[in-house]
C-alpha cells in the first residue's frame, strides 16, 4: 500500500526537498501551497523526477481553504507541518511589534494546530499515522537560557516563541494520543541554506529534512513527543 503524505509549504526549500526525497522512497505527496500555481510548478518537476504528487491549494492561515484541501484527500498517511514564516528581522523584544508576533503566531503556531486537528480524523484512520511538525532550536527554552549558546544572543523573540509553542503542542498531542497508532513528533532542521533564512546557512537542505525522512520512512515508528535533529535529542 503507498503512503500518502502530506507537506505543508512544499513548493519550494525544505518542503520542496521533502516532497523529492519521500516521493522517491515511494510515498505519494500532496504538495501543499498557499499559491496553488506555484504548487503545480513544483508537482511537474516532481513528476519529471520520477515522484508521484498532486498539488493541494492550502493556506495555513485560512480555516475554509485547509478544509477544503481535506476534502479533496481521500486517505492520509503523513502529515509534515513544515510551512512557516520568521518576520521579526533582528528587533529587539522590547521593540517587536505585535503585528510582526501575531503573524509568526498565526502561520507558525495556530495555522500548524488548524491544519492538524482538520486532518487528525485522516490520520487515525491510518494504520499508522505520523504527524511531524517542523520546530527549530531557536523555540528551545534550555538553549535559549543558555548564555553560550548562539541562541541565547538571538534576537527573534516573536518566531522563537512560535516555535516554543510548537514544542508543547507536539508533546501535549503526543500524550492524548499514546495509545493510539498516531505518532506525534517535532524536528529541528537546523540552519538550513534556504530563502527562508536569508541564505548562507550551515546546513545544506538534504541535512536539514534527514531527521525528518527518516521519521517519515521509519518501517516500526514508535518514538512519540520527541523533539530531535540529525544529531540526536534536541532540548525543550
């Protein structure tokens, strides 16, 4: 049986690289974009890669347009929730608007929670439903209290939150749902070398999705609420 699966701003970066890497390995990707041109774009040159794909119009931001991608997929395996956004550009926290806040929240935080309680009821129809959500180092209390650390001195205090919120939301599913066959997990990708953050990062975007295919094509997922990267556990 393929496993289908689900990315989140998948036309492009990290999700992009996701949709190519799962697709070879056999899995069938819906290709979630807010901008559903753009979306095509990226399922021609998957199927030109040899993957199998659709194109699904998905605003996380949007509550009709991610119902409206739910009813148009059958059945679920996987949900990546990878779309994100970082407006903050170096403010100072006593300076960051909550404008800028609201929209790392809406689209990192309560888009990401929309989009998985819409297609949870797809997900525990599956044998074995993973959901995977797209977090980052930059959201860990530990490491940010930590004045030796690089994220300490970080100043993106509005996307940082975001993705703290992301993490307790990860392990609070993950705890509803022991039991059950949905897994619930968070991945930081690292720096990753993209449009997405700025250019110029550490890590190529092949390192920055391993940590995630390897949850997404693990053959006996048992691991749930874990926040990890390529190199291991990551703190909280």
């Amino acid at each position: 049986m393929t496993i289908k699966t689900l990315i989140t701003g998948a036309d492009r970066g990290m999700g992009y690289e996701l949709a190519l890497e799962l697709g070879l390995k056999g899995q069938f990707i819906y290709v979630g974009s807010r901008n559903l041109a753009r979306g095509q774009a990226a399922v021609a040159q998957l199927e030109a890669a040899g993957v199998q794909a659709q194109a699904v119009q998905l605003d996380v931001t949007d509550h009709e347009s991610i119902v409206a991608a739910k009813m148009s997929i059958a059945n679920l395996d996987i949900l990546i929730n990878n779309a994100g956004i970082a407006v903050d550009h170096e403010t100072k926290p006593s300076e960051l608007s909550l404008d800028a806040i609201r929209q790392d929240f809406n689209v990192n935080y309560f888009g990401l929670i929309d989009v998985t309680q819409v297609f949870l009821p797809l997900l525990k129809a599956a044998p074995a439903g993973r959901i995977i959500n797209i977090s980052s180092a930059v959201g860990s209390l530990t490491l940010a209290s930590d004045a030796s650390t690089s994220i300490h001195k970080l100043q993106a205090s509005g996307y940082q939150a975001s993705k703290s919120a992301v993490n307790m939301f990860t392990i609070k599913l993950a705890a509803e749902l022991e039991g059950t066959p949905v897994t619930v997990n968070a991945v930081n990708p690292g720096w990753v070398d993209t449009s997405f953050g700025g250019g110029g990062g550490n890590r190529t975007v092949q390192v920055g999705v391993a940590r995630t295919v390897e949850l997404a094509t693990s053959d006996a997922l048992t691991d749930s609420g874990t926040f990890s990267d390529i190199d291991g556990i990551v703190p909280w």
